[in-house]
C-alpha cells in the first residue's frame, strides 16, 4: 500500500482470507489476503468510484466494497462476485 492511504480503515475475515481496504490510496484500494498473510491480490475502483475500500467484507468467493464517496457523495456497496478475475495479482 501507498503512505498515507489509511490502510486498514476496513477488515474483514472469511474462510481464512481476508480483506483490508485502503481508502485515500488513489480513488481507494482494498486489498485480500491468504490466511499466511500473503497478499493474493488488489482490487481497485472502476470510473466513478470514489472512498473505495472504506468498508470491505468477504463471504466465500463474494466481496463487498464500500465506496463512500461514489454518486454525489451517496456512497455504494460495490458487490465483486468473481474476485480471481476482477483483481489484479501481485503488488503494485
């Protein structure tokens, strides 16, 4: 993670992953780990998404990522159900 870009704001713990969002990380980040704390992989925002990663939760292969700042500061929950595919591998 970046300095300065609160990692940790957000975790969240499920089947021996978890999750850690990185808010002020750009636009936001959150991150999922391994049980061995392994970074596994790093999901950023799509256009639009701002606040990414002030919440997170992680149920078997779903990922929920808050994006308080989306739609005029309304905020969204931003429901990733195929995180292999939609996060990018390694550290960047």
């Amino acid at each position: 993670p970046q300095d300065n870009a609160r990692f940790g704001a957000a975790v969240a713990a499920s089947d021996g992953a978890f999750a850690v969002g990185a808010p002020e990380e750009g636009d936001g980040a959150a991150y999922r780990f391994t049980g061995e704390l392994a970074q596994r992989s790093r999901l950023v925002p799509r256009a639009g998404e701002t606040g990414y990663g002030l919440a997170v939760a992680l149920s078997g292969d779903r990922f929920v990522v808050g994006a308080a700042d989306t739609n005029n500061q309304a905020g969204a929950a931003v429901l990733e159900s195929d995180p292999e595919k939609l996060f990018q591998s390694g550290y960047e």
